[in-house]
C-alpha cells in the first residue's frame, strides 16, 4: 500500500495499551510535538521547532523517537531535518489493563494533566487581552449532575459522539469550511464524593 493510499482512510483514535508507548510519549516535548502536528501537518522538524520552542535537532530526535512507537510517520520526501511528518492517529485514549500500564498511565496522566493545567492557567491570565470575537468563544464553566456510573458512561459517549461529528476535519483540512480554527476542550470529569473521601 503506497502512503497515498494509507492518506485515503481515516485516521482514527488510538487505544494506547503499551506501557512502553505510553512512557515515550510521557514527555513534555513530544506532547508538545504531537499538538504542533494536530494544528498543522506535515511538519518538518525545523517547521515543528518553531512552534514548540525547541530546536530542530532536538525536535528531530523526539519526532524519531514517537515513530518508533507509532505516535507519527514519514510522509515522504526529505531528509534529516527537512523531512516532513504527521500524526500516526488523531489522538489516543490510555487503557491501563494490568500492573505495568496502570503504572506507565499514571505518569503519562501526570504530565498529560500539568499540559493541560497549565495551558488552562495561561488562557486565563491572556483572556482579557483577547479580540472580542475570541473572547466571546472561550469559555470555563463547572456543573455537578447525578448520574448513576451506567449514565455517566452513556454521557461520555455522547459528548464524544458530538465531538466526533468534527473528526474528519482534524484528519483532512480540506473539510475545514472557512474560518474555522482550531478549538480545544479540556474537560475534566469525575465522581466529586471521591474527594471527599480522599479527605476524611
């Protein structure tokens, strides 16, 4: 299959069961790498050093580094330096079924959660410097609802079905009507008794 061909299918999300893969992604860096390419892709790892700060060099290691675990790939033509990459997958969700990934998971959440808080605590502190119309389309709000554990993962697939009505958009930008830029939501679900018995 020529990598014309492989562009032809979807990309999917991916179900990350490797403790191996979840430690090598467990870095800030090519977290960050991997967000670049989610905003514009193929990226050289020089085109990709701009946007996350890092040097080419550096960037091309990680960019190495995430191929060897199927996170991103070659999209042909290059070398060094000036080959141009893209995501493997449009994302990917943590499934921690034994011991060794339950620990792997946990560090990978660990620096997956600073990511985000920390992009959270910089929006907030540039929101008032914000266009209006930017302004007006970031948002944070906090709901506590009762649900049974049965409910709560009927509303998670539904809000990812909702979400996912855009899917096709994150794999080919030709779908991208007009105007349209990237959006992210962070969201933070969980069951609010927890803390409280964390503090008893």
């Amino acid at each position: 299959m020529s990598f014309e061909d492989e562009r032809a299918a979807p990309r999917e999300h991916r179900k990350l069961t490797d403790p191996k893969a979840m430690r090598a992604v467990a870095h800030p860096t090519r977290l960050a790498l991997l967000e670049a390419l989610a905003k514009r892709e193929p990226l050289t790892a020089t085109e990709a050093a701009q946007m996350v700060g890092e040097s080419p060099t550096n960037c091309a290691f990680h960019l190495r580094t995430l191929a060897k675990y199927g996170f991103v790939e070659e999209t042909g033509g290059g070398t060094g330096r000036a080959r141009p990459w893209r995501r493997s997958h449009i994302g990917f969700t943590i499934d921690d079924g034994d011991p060794e990934s339950t620990i792997a998971a946990a560090a990978l959440g660990a620096v997956l959660w600073d990511s985000w808080l920390e992009r959270i605590r910089k929006v907030g502190a540039m929101r008032h410097a914000f266009p209006e119309r930017w302004s007006k389309i970031t948002s944070a709000a906090e709901s506590v609802f009762y649900l049974t554990p049965e409910e709560a993962e009927t509303f998670q697939e539904e809000l990812a079905a909702l979400l996912f009505r855009y899917r096709e958009r994150l794999d080919d930008p030709s779908l991208r009507p007009e105007g349209a830029i990237p959006m992210e939501l962070i969201q933070f679900t969980f069951p609010a008794d927890a803390l409280r018995a964390q503090e008893d």
